[in-house]
C-alpha cells in the first residue's frame, strides 16, 4: 500500500540546483499537484515496449477517492505494454504547474470500483460505459469495444512552476499495514 500523502520537497540541492531554486517556501503542495491532474481533460501516458522502447499516448485522467485513473482498450498498444510491465509515467499541466508522477498501473476488476470509475468518466466526459460480466465496454461504438480501467498508484513525483525556476519532488511512502 501507498500513503496518498506523500512527503514534499525542493528537487535541487545548493549544489546542483543553479538556477533552479533550492528555497522551501517554493515547494508546491500536492493539493495544487493533484488539481492540476484531477482538473485535466487529458494526460501523457508512458509505457514500455516489450524490446525496451517508450510508448506514450494521451488518455483521459479521472480522479476517484485517492487516485487517478485512466481507461484504453485492452488490446491496444499501451494496455498490451501494461501487462507485461505497469511501471508507466503520467505528465500533464495547467497554467501554474507542469506534473509528471512515476508510478504503477494496475487493471481494476472490482465491480464496485469499475461503478465508481465510470461514474467518474460520466461526470467529467459525459462518456457513457456499460458494465457486463465484470468487463466495461462502450455501447456507442460500433461492436461495443471492451475498455480497461487503470488506477495509477504513484511512487514520485515532480512538478515544476510556471516560472520555470522552481521544482517540487513528491516522495510516496509505503504504508504500513
């Protein structure tokens, strides 16, 4: 497990930070952090090939209790990389705060959980998912395709200021069970 409130720092020391700024008044909270993705009509999404190569894509970010989450379809070219490896990153930005968050994508089959995320894209998207047999599928595309739901459970994460001097690393702590 994951603490969601994660530890808050400057990304730079003295040493390596010029002209970054090493100033702790500049640390950016993660509340600010997790606006700036719950807020987003998209983010990058990074996943690895299997001989190795990066593979990003834009997908549409929700946020549901204490983390965010994203939809594809299982058989396409990110949901095929996340099975062999979840280790993915997530990037996005608004007009105070550029967010990139390593972290682990892992497939959600939770019934109540599947209910609670399409919610979630029906609220912010207006997109409509039905729920059969465990599995999310959109009914208004011809041949009603399967979908996935990830949640994204981050490890760190960095944001860095409009001003283009400041930076914030967020260091999740595992909790303690």
């Amino acid at each position: 497990m994951i603490d969601t409130t994660p530890v808050a720092e400057p990304l730079f020391d003295e040493v390596d930070a010029t002209p970054m700024s090493t100033d702790e008044a500049t640390v950016k909270p993660w509340s600010q952090a997790r606006a700036c993705l719950e807020l987003a009509p998209k983010m990058w999404l990074s996943t690895v090939r299997p001989d190795g190569r990066p593979h990003a894509m834009p997908v549409t970010p929700v946020w549901v209790g204490d983390a965010p989450y994203f939809t594809t379809r299982p058989a396409s070219r990110k949901g095929r990389n996340l099975i062999r490896n979840p280790n993915c990153v997530v990037s996005v930005g608004d007009e105070s705060l550029d967010l990139v968050i390593e972290g682990r994508a892992t497939r959600i089959y939770d019934e109540d959980r599947l209910r609670r995320v399409a919610q979630a894209f029906a609220a912010k998207f207006e997109w409509l998912f039905t729920l059969r047999d465990g599995r999310v599928y959109d009914d208004d595309l011809p041949g009603s395709p399967e979908y996935a739901f990830y949640r994204i459970t981050p490890r760190r994460a960095f944001g860095y200021g409009a001003d283009g001097l400041t930076a914030t690393r967020w260091r999740f702590r595992p909790r303690s069970r």
